[in-house]
C-alpha cells in the first residue's frame, strides 16, 4: 500500500514481471480440448468449437487444437480419476507429462474444427440476401359458428 493511504500498490511498490515471472500468461496452444456434452445446459459449452476454432487458426493445420465431446459416463470417470466432484471440460498441451499417445491418437483420428461462417466473412465479399418466394394459394376462410 503506498503511503497515501491508497490501497492500489505505488508504481515503485507493484512487482514487476521480471521479479515474479510465474504471473505471465502461458502462451503455448493446447493440443486437445475434452468437453463433456451431456449433464448441463449447452449455454456452458456451445462456444467451445468457435473458440477452439479461432484459437487454432494461429497453429499449423497438423498441430491445430482438436475438440473432442465425451459422454456423461466418461465424464464421471474422469471426475473419479481426477478426484474432483464434476469435469466439464479438460485440456492437454502437447509437452503434457505422459500424454503423447493420446494427443497422436486424437490427432491421427479427429479433424481440426472447421466454422464456416468464419471463413465467409473473412473472405470480404457481399452476399446478396436470397429470398425465395413461393408462391400458394389461400383457401376460402371458414364461416364462423356461433
């Protein structure tokens, strides 16, 4: 606290990031991403492929992020294995200690997430609305019966 009484850190006061430098971000891409589809409302993981998908665009196309969905089962496995009440979703990096298969593995088996409607609006061309009309005929209104 500086001697103001403020209770922000001076300048002088604040740690830099060269003396802790465990606050910086972790910059490196993950490889994999495990989403548990089932158990929740979608509201928590319906981003996850447009995320996964914008975050891989600065990754080579073989090392892109995968997005795997798991099942309510292999979730209550995992909170088992992983001690925790409930997993909703997991992430490995590809320097993870002992999960080099399994990064292969998805890798060799699961495409990286494709949003089409990102790469249409990165191509910067006007689409023109489409609008077809059909044309049908209206019946005769039915009296009403009192």
């Amino acid at each position: 606290m500086s001697s103001k009484g403020n209770l922000e850190p001076s300048p002088e006061e604040a740690p830099s990031k060269q003396e802790n430098p465990d606050c910086s971000a972790d910059n490196r891409p993950y490889a994999v991403v495990f989403v548990a589809r089932s158990g929740q409302s979608s509201a928590f993981h319906c981003h996850f492929p447009q995320m996964v998908a914008l975050a891989a665009q600065s990754q080579p196309i073989d090392r892109a992020t995968r997005l795997v969905g798991f099942s309510k089962a292999c979730e209550d496995r995992l909170s088992a294995a992983l001690g925790i009440p409930r997993v909703s979703s997991i992430a490995l990096r590809d320097d993870a200690p002992q999960a080099k298969g399994l990064v292969d593995f998805v890798r060799e088996h699961v495409a990286p997430i494709e949003v089409v409607w990102l790469r249409e609006a990165r191509s910067l061309k006007f689409l023109e609305t489409k609008i077809d009309a059909v044309p049908t005929k209206v019946g005769t209104k039915k009296p009403r019966t009192a």
